[in-house]
C-alpha cells in the first residue's frame, strides 16, 4: 500500500452532528491499533475536512473498547521491515502527517475522546489534538520499554510537552498504565468523566468552540503551537504580528463587531460569552 486513497470507510468512519464530525478508527478487534489503512484514510479524512462546511470540530475517537492500541506492530512495522526504504519512508511520513504534523495545526479544532486503551503511538495524535478528554475508566500506557523499543516517532516529545518532566520519564521507564482520572491530574488530558458522560461531555465542549470565530480560533490555537518554542521577545513580536494578521484577515471583522455590542449596544458581556454571530 503507498498510494492514498480518496476514499475511506475501510478503518476509518465519519459522522457529522450539529457541525462536529466524529472521526472513528474502526478496528476494535485489532484495538483499532494504526495500520497502514488508517494512515491513509486518516490523511483522506483530513483534506476532506477542511474544506467541508459540515465539519465545524473534529472529534478523534476509537471503536469498541479502545481509544488505540498504537502502532500496529505487525502491519505498520514488521510488515514494513523488508519493503523499500522509500516505500517504508512514505508511509511513516503519512503517519506523522496525519498524527502531528498536520494535526497541530490543522485550521479546524480537534479533539480526543479517549474512550479506551492508549498506548505508544496513539499519544501522538491524542497530544496533536489541541484538546482531550478521557473515560476515566481509560487504560494508557508508554508501553514500547515493555516491547524493548523507545517511545520514538514524536511520542517522546509529545509526552514531554504535556506531562511533568517527572511523570514522563516514570512512564517511558517504567511501562506502567495510568487511567484517564490519572491523565486528567497530570494534565495529559483536560479532563476525565464517567463513561457513560464522554460523548456528552465532548459534545459539550464542542459546542462551546463551534460558538466562537473561527477564524480567530484558528489563530488562536497556532499562535500557542508557534509561540511555545520562542523567546519572550520573539514572542512579543510574533503575538502582537499574528493579532494584526488576524484584524485583517477576519472575515467576520469580530474584534470591532464585539466592541460595538458591548460599548455601543450594551448587548453582551465578553467576560461571560462569545459575541452574536
Ligand atoms: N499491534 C498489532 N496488533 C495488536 C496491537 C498492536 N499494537 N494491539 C492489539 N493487537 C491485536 C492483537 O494481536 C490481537 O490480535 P488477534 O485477535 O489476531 O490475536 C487483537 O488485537 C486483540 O488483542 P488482545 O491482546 O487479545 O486484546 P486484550 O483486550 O486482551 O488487550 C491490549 C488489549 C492491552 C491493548 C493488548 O492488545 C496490548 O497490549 N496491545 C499492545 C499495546 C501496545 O503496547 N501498543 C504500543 C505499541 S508500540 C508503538 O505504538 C510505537
């Protein structure tokens, strides 16, 4: 498999709702571990979404009892040992295409539902999405020392970025599994519910950001992306450039339409709301 299908369906389903689309891979026999088929489809999925009215949010979630179980250790690797290195690269490129790359920056919100097991690769694209919240009840694990490989990939550097310097090397060394209440403490996601709340939860959430801009919060989320890794100075320069992109550029012209309704109309309280769209 090296080409990219223009269709999916096969590992990956998508359902649209009051503008979120719910992403799910779909196979929760093999623990919806990530295959070459949901490299592609994913990849898909995401040129699709961009351009497509229905899709306001993107939810990522698993089928089944798992959120994912990583990389799919037969067809993504073993499978892969003996193919081109060119071929090999392609696809791994795909992945972190999909996974990171392209997530974090990815022009429309996203976030992970973990409603299962996470392991390995699947921290990728569960910190690639700017937001998540867990099942309790959710099993993650840095589990590759367990596999006598490192977490590689980016998933050293995801795990960095989103969990204490102390937390991360205890779960690269060790391999133990932490559940989503855990994940919520350390801060790996948001926040973590009761099972039987997750879809409600995350629906709650989505609907907050589909009540804002989004152009703006398209800005917003990159320009946190962007600035994490500057100096306070670059930071300054980049964050006021960014604000004045974003004034120009808002095709909604919302910084002045929210300043007319509370100065002028007295009609909303920014404090407590996003303005009338
Ligand atoms: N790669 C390939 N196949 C997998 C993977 C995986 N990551 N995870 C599960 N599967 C397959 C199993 O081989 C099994 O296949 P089979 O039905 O053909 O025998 C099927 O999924 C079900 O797996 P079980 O182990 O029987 O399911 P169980 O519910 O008992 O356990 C669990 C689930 C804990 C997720 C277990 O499957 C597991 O430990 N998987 C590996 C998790 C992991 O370490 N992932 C990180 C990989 S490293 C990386 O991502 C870079």
């Amino acid at each position: 498999e090296s080409t990219e299908p223009r269709k999916w369906g096969d590992y990956v389903t998508v359902e649209f709702d009051e503008g979120i689309a719910w992403v799910t891979l779909n196979r929760p026999k093999q623990r919806n571990a990530i295959n070459p088929g949901i490299v592609w489809e994913m990849n898909a999925i995401m040129d699709a979404l961009e351009e497509d009215e229905r899709c306001r949010v993107m939810v990522v979630t698993g089928a089944g009892e798992s959120f994912s179980a990583g990389m799919d250790l037969k067809e993504y690797f073993r499978a892969t040992d003996k193919v081109p290195p060119i071929q090999r690269e392609r696809l791994f490129r795909a992945n972190a295409a999909w996974q990171w790359r392209r997530m974090m920056y990815y022009p429309k919100p996203t976030i992970s539902m973990v409603n299962g097991w996470c392991f390995g690769g699947a921290f990728q694209f569960l910190v690639g999405c700017d937001l998540a919240i867990a099942s309790e009840d959710a099993v993650f694990g840095l589990s590759e020392i367990n596999w006598g490989i490192i977490p590689a990939g980016i998933v050293t550097k995801s795990v960095l970025e989103t969990m204490s310097f102390r937390d991360a090397m205890y779960y690269i060394m060790t391999g133990e599994t932490f559940n989503g209440k855990q994940a919520a403490e350390m801060k790996l996601v948001n926040k973590a519910v009761a099972p039987d709340e997750l879809r409600e939860e995350t629906r709650k959430l989505a609907r907050t950001l589909i009540g804002k801009n989004p152009f703006v919060l398209r800005q917003a989320k990159t320009a946190c992306r962007f600035t994490r890794d500057m100096s306070w100075e670059q930071a300054g320069e980049y964050l006021m450039a960014k604000s004045d992109q974003t004034e120009l550029r808002d095709p909604e012209n919302g910084r002045n339409v929210g300043m007319s309704q509370f100065l002028d109309e007295k009609s909303f309280r920014p404090g407590l709301g996003a303005y009338r769209r």
